[in-house]
C-alpha cells in the first residue's frame, strides 16, 4: 500500500478522541505511525494487515519507549481501533480495516503484471478525487461529541438544551476544542454550570469555527 485514505475529521472520531483523551496528542501520533507500519506492509487485499517487529526497532524509528508504545496499544485495543498481540520481545499489531482503505494505486499496480509501480498510469485520478471530495464525511455531530467522558455530569436534558440552543458548527469547534484542552490537561470531568458558562461566553465573544486547539486562561473547573 503506497498511500492509505485518512478522513479530515479523523481528530473528531469519538474513539480517536477517547485515545487523546487518554494518551495526549502523543497517543495519536503513535497509532497512526502503527498505520503506516500496517499499511507498507499491505500488497493486495489479499494480504494479512499485520506488522511484527522488535522493540527496539519501535523505539528508534518513534523515538518513545517500548513501555509507552505498549500502553497506547492497549488503549487501542481497548477502543476496537486496532488488534494487539504484542509482547516482551516484539509488537505484533493488526488492523483489518486498513484493507477497506487500499488505495487505487496499489489496486492498479498489481493488476497490470509486468509493470513497475512508477511507470503506472492512473486513468481516472481527477474522477476519483472529486468523488471523494464529494463524499467527504461530515463533522461529528455535537450530540455525538457531549457522548464523551468529559461530559458525564450532564444531564440528557441539558445535553439537548445546548445542541438546541447555539449553532451545530459553533458547538462542534467549540466542544472539539475542550475536550482536547482537557486531555492536555489531564481533566477527566467538566462541571455543568461550566459548560454552559464557557459556551455562552464563546459564542459572545464570536469564537466561531477556527480550529479546535485553542488556549485557555484559566483551569478547567471539575466536579
């Protein structure tokens, strides 16, 4: 596999956030490095989406320690994101989707035997792309993103009243925004009356959709 498909909203994924919640933005890195380890290792869909290598190799090549990869492969795991047969001596990770990602590149190549990867040519290239642009998936919803830990001390009904209460794009960045500032944090719970304070103060202030890794002046009250 040359190259693998990897959404805009990758960072919304309500599992991927549950990994940043956890392990930082650090965590994410590491299982999209696994991923391109997955992925060069994948010829046809065929092949099993597997990659095994000693730790030593893990370490040098990341530049973390075997310890920290371990643990981010086990939340992983836990998530569904990945499967792991890790142990002392070498990782040994697996992720079965990765071959619904194949990308045309790699499908063509090995369809056309006798040619070398580099002298392919990939009719339909601008065809795809704008199918793809087309089809891009959309941001996750704000009713999606309250669902996370973070928000556990609302009730449903506050939940509703927020979502019917500020604009979807607005909620989306915004709420994006704190649970990745939490997990830099290490918070593990907002306070309520802090959600709707931030919000109405957010909205005022005209933080409209920007980004969703914005700073803060003061700490996270929690429960």
């Amino acid at each position: 596999m040359k190259w693998f498909k990897h959404q805009t909203s990758a960072l919304k994924d309500e599992k991927i956030q549950a990994l940043i919640f956890d392990e930082g933005m650090q965590g994410y890195g590491i299982y999209f490095a696994i991923l391109e380890f997955v992925g060069e290792k994948i010829k046809s869909k065929n092949d099993n989406p597997e990659f095994v290598c000693r730790w030593a190799f893990v370490e040098s090549l990341c530049r973390v320690r075997p310890t920290t990869v371990r643990r981010v492969l086990r939340r992983c795991a836990a998530l569904a994101l990945l499967t792991d047969n890790s142990d002392e001596f070498e990782m040994r990770v697996s992720v079965p989707k990765m071959k619904e990602s194949i990308d045309d590149y790699t499908r063509k190549v090995r369809t056309r035997a006798g040619q070398s990867p580099e002298n392919v040519h990939l009719e339909g290239e601008g065809e795809e792309n704008k199918k793809e642009k087309e089809s891009a998936p959309t941001p996750l919803l704000p009713k999606n993103l309250l669902a996370h830990d973070l928000f556990a001390g609302l009730t449903e009904a506050q939940k509703t009243a927020i979502v019917e209460q500020w604009p979807p794009d607005f909620l989306s960045t915004r709420i994006s925004s704190y649970i990745a500032s939490a997990a830099r944090r290490n918070i593990f719970r907002m306070n309520p009356g802090t959600v709707f304070e931030w919000l109405e103060r957010d909205f005022r202030d005209g933080k409209k959709p920007k980004g969703t890794d914005d700073g803060w002046d003061k700490p996270f009250p929690v429960r």
